[in-house]
C-alpha cells in the first residue's frame, strides 16, 4: 500500500484509535509484515499493555504482535518472560514499574510478544531517541486504548489512526465522528516564526499583537475568563493556549464581537479536548484555529467489526468514510497482499 513506502519517510510512528477496538493491532500487525518483507530497521514498543489474547473489556479474542528476526522491542519484565520468540536482551531500565522493569531487546528468531510499555509520553520521547542512538531507522509506538496523546508531533514524527464499528454502528455517526478528529488533525500550522516564538511557552493564555511580540494575559484558568473579559484582546485578536483547550474556551470565544477576527493556536490536535457541536459554532461564527505543529497523517484504517459482534459492511464504509474525509480509508484484513 502507498502509505507504507510514506511511513520510511519518518523516524516514528504512532497507531492509534479513535476507540478501542478500532483495529489498532491488526494495522500494525500488517505494516511490521510489510516492513520485514522490505528489510527496514523497525523497533518497537507501547503505552500501556498491548498485544493480549483477550480483550480485558469485552473477553473477546484479541490479535496478538507478530515480531520478526531483527526488529528491536521494549517490553515490561513480567510480560518479557511470556513471549513466545527468541531474542536477545540489549538493555534493562533500573526504574521498576508495576510490571518490573522495562526491557529493549532483539529478535533473533520471530514470534509473538505482548507489549507493556512507557507510562508517560515523556518516556516514550526517551525511548525513540534511545533507538534513534541504536541505529533504528522507524519506532513504532502502538497505543493502548484511545491514547491521541501518542500521535501529537512532540511524541511521533507520523500516525495511523484506527477507526470502526466499536466507535459506532451507525455509519453516519461514525463518519461524522471520524470526520470531527479528520479535521482537527488537519487544522493548519502557524508560520515558523510563531512557531518558534511560542513553543517554549507551557501554561497560560498568551496573545501575540501585530508585531509578533508574545504577551502573557494572566489568566492561569479558563474559569476566570469572565473576571478578565476587557483584558483577552488588550494586545490584539491572536490568542495562544498552551495548554488543553475545553469547550468552555471556545464558548466563550464564540460570545466575543471580535468572534470573526479571532485566532486561538494550539499546540497540536491533541490539546483539544471539545466537541463537534462547539467547534462547529466557533467555526460559523468566524473564529480560526491554528496549530504550532500538524500531525502527519500516513493512513485511516477501518475495523469494520465490533466487539459487541456487530459488522458493517467493509466495502460500504471503507467507500463512504473516504469520500467524505476525501482520502483513502483501508480496511487492511482484505488487502490483497495482508
């Protein structure tokens, strides 16, 4: 498929799920395939615990991670001594989790593994410049239930992101859904020196004036909002969040007269934690968001099945999600060459 060739482009990768169930392992179950086959320099590892048999929600069987001679892995001690392959230990973090220590090793002889890895996104940052240092030409990072954390462009270079029937069997709703998170992810960069300007920044509501200059509006939490109204727009209608931005930012926002000359940057995509019908009425109103950095998307995957055993038809949802997100969306079980 194109977007493997795309994926070799990047130094990391994150898959991940607009729901559990979305179908997350089977995606990364075939790109590894794909990338043994094309000899590529792959490790890989997890947040959270990934690659059981049986799902711990719905007891139903789960694909476990297919690894190939070569590949690079981390993984917790207690589910190291569980896999069913041979390989090589190159390093043990000293710090203990709750599953043992975390353990990088290499494959020597293929099989199946599960994956327990990094708690914070912040390890995991670690771990992909540690495999970086090693020589590894792709991370993959696979993320345990619906972790979009993963895929901000701080954390991985690029994602896959997973959608199905477990986010809903209605196939509006799911389109309308994955349409949401489509555009979200799409929502354009700033320009480099704005960028840059604002990136050092961690907490707070700032606004830059015509000059570029950054202010900060001490306005520690959006529920003070109200109490500094006359202030929000004292150095021009350039707002930066950086931090998570709520309905009730944009709510307000939308109230404002200066609605239609208002534009809020974030971080990146996964920063909003909003709903369609907001963000909806932000955006008709005239309000314009913007990212320091956009996600690079490499591919939507459909689960057509799920879990409570309900399917729809792969063919239909596969053609009606691409044309409505105007992209390819594959259902990777009935790729020819899976």
């Amino acid at each position: 498929m194109p977007f493997i060739n795309n994926i070799l482009k990047n130094k990391s990768l994150s898959i991940v799920g607009l729901e559990k169930n979305t179908g997350k392992t089977v995606c990364l179950n075939y790109v590894l395939r794909r990338l043994d086959e094309m000899k590529a320099s792959v490790a890989v590892t997890s947040i959270g615990v990934d690659g059981e048999q049986t799902d711990s929600v719905y007891a139903t069987a789960k694909p476990e991670i297919t690894l190939y001679e070569g590949m690079r892995f981390i993984t917790s001690e207690k589910h190291y001594h569980l896999r069913q392959l041979v390989s090589m230990i190159e390093e043990v973090d000293q710090r203990q989790t709750s599953l043992g220590r975390l353990v990088t090793a290499q494959v020597v002889c293929g099989g199946k593994v599960l994956l327990s890895g990094a708690a914070t996104t912040e390890k995991l940052r670690q771990q992909i410049a540690r495999f970086d240092e090693m020589g590894v030409g792709l991370s993959i990072v696979d993320g345990a239930l619906s972790r979009l954390s993963l895929a901000s462009p701080t954390v991985t270079d690029a994602m896959i992101l997973a959608t199905g029937a477990a986010v809903s069997p209605n196939i509006q709703q799911l389109i309308a859904k994955t349409k949401f998170l489509y555009k979200l992810i799409n929502i354009p960069e700033v320009d480099a020196a704005t960028s840059e300007s604002l990136a050092p920044i961690r907490s707070g509501l700032w606004s830059s004036d015509a000059g570029g200059l950054v202010h900060d509006l001490n306005i520690p939490s959006v529920f003070l909002l109200g109490r500094n109204q006359d202030d929000i727009y004292r150095y021009g209608t350039t707002l930066y969040a950086a931090g998570a931005v709520s309905d009730r930012l944009l709510k307000y926002l939308s109230a404002q007269k200066q609605i239609k000359e208002t534009t809020l940057i974030v971080g990146d995509f996964t920063k909003f934690f909003i709903t369609q019908e907001v963000y909806a009425d932000f955006v008709r109103r005239g309000g314009t968001l913007k990212v320091l950095q956009r996600s690079q998307l490499m591919a939507i995957t459909l689960n057509p099945t799920s879990p409570q055993g309900f399917t729809l038809n792969s063919d239909e949802a596969c053609a009606r999600l691409s044309e409505a997100l105007e992209t390819p969306v594959y259902d990777v079980k009935r790729i020819k060459d899976f």
